[in-house]
C-alpha cells in the first residue's frame, strides 16, 4: 500500500522541541500520579486537620491533581490544568494553618503525633514546583520554587505554635524542596534549551537546502531554455525576414518578444526580478495560462475576497511558477484526471490548491536527486516565505501551496 506524502515542510520550525515537551509531559504525568497516590494514602488517615476542612482540602487539591495527570498524559490542556495545580497547592498550604487550629489534645489528636508526623501536603511540595515548570515562564518557575517551600515551613510553625524541638526539622525540609525544586527547574531549562538549538540549527539547515534547490532549480531552467534559445531565435529571424503581410509582422514580433522573455527570465535567479505588486486575480491568470501552455485546458477557480490586498511579485511569481510544477506533474503522470485549480485569496494571505484524480505515487520510490517536488515546489514556495503540502493517496494527489502576510 503506498504512503501518503503528507504535509513535507508542516513542524519542522518546533519538530525537537514539541517532542522533548512531550516526553517531559509523560514523565511529569508519571511523578504526579506516584506522589498523587502517596498523598491521597497518606490524606485518607489524617487527623491533623478538622473534618470539614479535610474533605475540602482533599477535593480542592486531588480534583486539579487528577486532571493534570491526565492532561500531561494525553498531551491536551497541559498548560491549563497545571497552572490550574501551580495555584491550588500553595493555596493549600496557606489554608492548612487554619484547617488544623485547635486539633490538639482537647481534640483527642496525639500532639505527638502531629508533631512528627509530615501532613500529606508534604508529598505535594514539588508537585507545585513541577506544575510551574510546565505552565510557566522561568521566572515564575524560580518564584514557586522558592515560594511554596516558605508557605509550607510558615504554615507548619503556625500549626505547631513554632515549637523549637521540630523548627529545624521544618526548615530541613523546606531546603530540601527548594534543592530538590531547583534541580527539576535546571533540567528542563536544559532540555527545552538543547532541544531549541536543535530545531535552530535544523531550520539553518533547511533555509540553505530551499536556497540551494532555488539555485539549482533555476540553473535547470536556463539549461532548458538555452537548449531551445537557438532554434526560437532562428525561427523568429526567418519569419521576420520573410514577413511581407502586416500578419506576418505581427506574428514575428510575437515570436522575438517571446524568445527575449525566455531568455531574460533564464538570466535571472529564482528569488529575484521585480517586486511589483500583483493582484491575487493576476495569479490564477498566470496559472491558467501556464497550464494551457503544458496542453491542459482547465479554468481556474478565484476565490478573492473584498480585503483581500496585491501580493509581491516575488511571492506572485513563486506561486505561478510552484503551481505550473504541479500541473505539469499531473499532466504527465495522471494524464490530467480530474485536474482542479482553486485560488483563494484572503486578507491574511492567499492559497493555491491543485487536485487530480491520478492514481498517486509512492513517495518512497521518488529518486533523491529528483527535485520536481522538493525543489520546484517545496522549497521554491519556502524560499519565499510560504509553506508547501504534497498529499498522495491511491485516489488522487493534492499540492497545497500557502502563503500568509506576516503580522
């Protein structure tokens, strides 16, 4: 079964980046759910909390931990879910003071007990600190990193009246989230950072492979060109000379003016000559009429909307010329079946789709030096700031050439 081609250029800008964020969303999911269970365990015994507040405290807290869990699992709503966490658990803490006033002795609650024993909020400190480094910016990072461990130490002297036995102890173990905080901030800030030089240096790379199949793309035309340039201008001399009707003047003229445009447009590269505004109307003529040149006789369909502005001619004629391409690769390979141009043209930018019917190909069995797609279309359309889609299936072949006005 053949392969679909699917969208060549889509995500290469974030490819490294959006799988490291997703890798350290499994992770997280993970972490989360294993000192979720240990907490839930831990909250389902407490007695150091009144009952009122200990039902709140677990639903306020275990209803936003379940559902970041879910969305770090599944990759959806991430940011929200664990902001949504980041905000709760601190909130948590500062409650957790007045959630255990007066659960002392006259409450029948071993002091003791409450003294030693860690709170089940405990479990969740750096469960904050790591819902922050998925939903915020560094420097939010660094606040919740220091900040929830400060919460949590004020909030367990407040509850134990600041008793000197346990005051080391508490401020030990705010340290140690801090620490322990300060390390998971490090590593993602690593990751996400090697993971951003990744995908910069694989843009660089295939900003100069769009430039070079430009460049060869280009070298290609003017081969071809000259190869007919001999033949186009002898024939146009000898019309000339044997024109003696004001027809066959014409007709003369017709045929040097179209040699000499052949020839300038060879002598230029593929990103420069005139910038000139173009109406979005003179693209699809200019695809028509090249399409009627390569022997198919389709309309092209315009959808131009009112606020709809002029393109640059350097996009214009990138267009023109990727779609040719593409008209040109359905007329040879699936005899123009069911061959279908739209042009459509917004305020925000214009798109360019071109459909067969053909049977498709198999991308795989596309030789590495061909450049039909890659060059002529793919990076031609890049090299102006637009984006190409190849789609392959049995049934038929669609080019989608897109290009948008930058904010």
């Amino acid at each position: 079964m053949r392969r679909p081609l699917g969208d060549i250029a889509a995500g290469a800008e974030r490819f490294t980046q959006a799988r490291v964020e997703r890798i350290i969303g499994v992770v997280v999911a993970l972490g989360f759910a294993v000192l979720g269970v240990q907490a839930f365990l831990n909250a389902l015994g407490s007695t150091q909390e009144s009952p009122p507040w200990h039902l709140a405290l677990m639903i306020g807290v275990f209803a936003p931990l379940a559902l970041a869990i879910l969305a770090c699992a599944t990759g959806i709503g991430v940011r929200v879910c664990t902001g949504l966490l980041a905000v709760v658990l601190p909130l948590a803490v500062i409650a957790w003071p007045v959630a255990t006033a007066g659960r002392g002795a006259d409450a029948g609650v071993d002091a003791a007990v409450t003294v030693t024993e860690h709170p089940w909020v405990w479990y969740l400190l750096n469960v904050a600190t790591v819902a922050a480094v998925m939903a915020f910016r560094m420097p939010l990072q660094i606040a919740w990193a220091v900040l929830v461990p400060v919460l949590y130490a004020a909030a367990r002297l407040l509850q134990m009246d600041a008793a000197a036995a346990v005051t080391a102890a508490v401020i030990l173990d705010a340290v140690f989230a801090m620490i322990l905080a300060g390390v998971v901030i490090a590593l993602a800030w690593m990751l996400r950072t090697v993971a951003l030089g990744i995908d910069r240096a694989r843009r660089d790379a295939v900003d100069s492979y769009a430039a070079a199949a430009a460049a060869d793309a280009a070298e290609t035309e003017r081969i071809a060109v000259a190869a007919l340039m001999h033949d186009s201008v002898l024939a146009a001399l000898i019309a000339a000379e044997r024109a003696e009707t004001p027809r066959e003047e014409a007709l003369a003229a017709a045929m040097a003016r179209e040699a000499l445009t052949r020839l300038a447009n060879a002598d230029h590269d593929s990103g420069e000559g005139p910038d000139d505004p173009v109406a979005p109307a003179g693209v699809a003529a200019g695809i028509q009429a090249a399409a009627r040149e390569l022997g198919a006789a389709l309309t092209v369909r315009a959808e131009v909307a009112s606020d709809a502005g002029a393109l640059p001619g350097r996009v214009a004629r990138a267009l023109v010329l990727a779609a040719t391409q593409a008209i040109a690769n359905a007329v040879q390979h699936a005899g123009a079946a069911g061959l279908q141009v739209t042009v459509q043209a917004r305020a925000a930018g214009i798109r360019v789709r071109i459909a067969d019917a053909g049977g498709g190909f198999d991308p795989a069995a596309i030789p590495e030096d061909r450049l039909g797609i890659r060059g002529s279309i793919v990076a031609r359309t890049a090299a102006v700031g637009g984006r190409a889609r190849v789609q392959t299936t049995a049934s038929g072949t669609v080019v989608t050439l897109e290009w948008g006005r930058r904010a």
